[in-house]
C-alpha cells in the first residue's frame, strides 16, 4: 500500500501515521499532551481537521504489538475519548482488536484497525491529495521545458550554442510524453469536472499501475519499489533528474517560480504543530 504496514519500531508507526494523516490535509503530531478533567494525557498522535466546519478532532493509540490489541486498552482509549472531547478514535496496530476489544466498540467513536488497513482507508484521499498532486507539479516544472510553445525557453533556447541547441532537440524529443503525460495527475487538482479517462482512476494495487499505467508513459523505465511512497519518491527523482538536464544547458531554472511558502515535505502547513 502507502508504506510498510509492518514497521519495525513504535516510533515509525507514530510517525507513519502523523506522516498518513498530513498528507490528506490534517493538522497532526505525535506525542501530544492534552489537558482532561484529571489532569495532563499524553497522546500518540492527535490530528485535526482544521478545513471543517467543527475542527473534527482525531485521536490516535499506536500500539506496535506482535499481538492484537485487549480490550483493557480499549477501555482506557474510551476514558481519554470522552475527557479530551475528540470526535474520532483510532487504535492502530499490527494485529487489530482481540475479538472482545472488538465487540466493545461496536456502536462507539473508536475504531480499531491495523496500519494496513488504515492505509486502505485514507488511500483514495491520499492518491488524490498527495500523489497526483506531486507527481504534477513536478512534471508542470519538465513541461515548460519541453511543450510546443513557451516564450521564455524559446528565447533561452535562441541564445544557446548549436552543440547545446542539438543536446537541447534530443532531451526534449526524448522526455516530451513523459512531461506532458505526467503532468496531466494535476488536472483533477486544477478542475475536479474534467474527465481524464482511466490515467487518473485510483489504482487498485502497484504492481497494475505500473503495469497498465506507467509502462505507456515510460516505456522501458523500470519502477523497483514496495509501495506507493517509494514509487512517488522514483518518479519525483526522475523527474528531478530530467530537469536538472535541462538546467544544465541554459545554467539554471529559467522560468523563476517560486515554491510555496510555508508548506512543509509531508504536504500540509509546517506551522500545524500542536506544540
């Protein structure tokens, strides 16, 4: 899926959910203290909504066990649920909920789930919010590069030498459908209503996207990777790379954009801390 569902450390499993819950859009850290009735609690990770209309507010227990969850720990979820007012629980864990853990939280707030299937639950949100975003903006950065008409590289490219110029028509002709391609995983983010066929679906499992999708876009290029997030980060590499080919030739970035203030690596505002 995203990431590994089986992190080694507790520590990874707090940080591979706040990281999760960010990359939708949520407000997260791990490691909070919150103030109750009986005093200061210490939680996981504590998420928050901040583009609704009520702040929802998401409660995280990561429990990194080799065994699945009790329901004496549900219990206890339950009292910190109702002393911090938090909308929704999750108890997240390698194994999920021991059956009586389970029952308990039938009709409740809480949740209980195993990172994996955590991840499925918030995969089409971050496909749509974080992926495809990404991928786009860093194929938009090729594209100027090497899109039929552009006024800026037309004037850059009348004032490289012929040796660059030639170097200049091979990588253009050698990355045009990989740029143009690419950079359509931002139309959705540009306008929601235009139809782009199947290249944007969310995909039902990795090895078929780049099966059905990536080997059209990037024939004979070879994605060795576990999860999505390793994919993203091999496309945004090959992406990277090609700019800087381009770059090269003319000394530089030659269309001056300015990357967006105040948004950190993980996608949402890096003022979003709680502490």
């Amino acid at each position: 899926m995203i990431d590994d569902p089986y992190p080694e450390r507790w520590q990874d499993l707090q940080s591979g959910v706040r990281r999760l819950f960010r990359n939708v859009g949520l407000a997260a850290d791990v490691e909070v203290d919150l103030e109750t009735p009986r005093g200061s609690v210490n939680v996981d990770v504590l998420a928050v909504d901040r583009r609704s209309l009520d702040q929802i507010r998401y409660i995280v227990e990561c429990k990194n066990w080799n065994s699945s969850v009790p329901q004496s720990i549900v219990h206890s979820f339950t009292t910190v649920m109702h002393e911090t007012g938090a909308n929704i629980g999750f108890i997240i864990s390698k194994y999920g909920l021991q059956s009586g853990a389970e029952q308990y939280t039938q009709n409740t707030n809480i949740v209980g789930l195993t990172y994996l299937e955590l991840q499925q639950r918030y995969f089409e949100a971050w496909w749509r919010r974080y992926f495809c975003p990404r991928v786009g903006d860093a194929a938009d950065r090729v594209l100027q590069y090497t899109e039929e008409f552009n006024r800026r590289r037309d004037e850059a490219y009348a004032n490289l030498p012929d040796e660059k110029k030639k170097v200049f028509d091979r990588l253009r002709a050698q990355y045009i459908v990989h740029s143009w391609t690419l950079s359509m995983f931002n139309l959705e983010t540009v306008s929601p209503h235009l139809n782009t066929g199947s290249l944007l679906d969310v995909p039902s499992d990795l090895d078929s996207f780049k099966r059905e999708v990536l080997s059209l876009i990037s024939p004979g290029v070879e994605w060795h990777c576990s999860n999505f997030r390793g994919l993203l980060d091999l496309i945004l590499r090959f992406l990277n790379d090609v700019e800087e080919e381009f770059n090269e030739l003319f000394g530089g970035y030659i269309f001056d954009i300015e990357p967006i203030s105040g948004v950190g690596p993980d996608g949402p505002p890096v003022d979003g801390s709680f502490r």
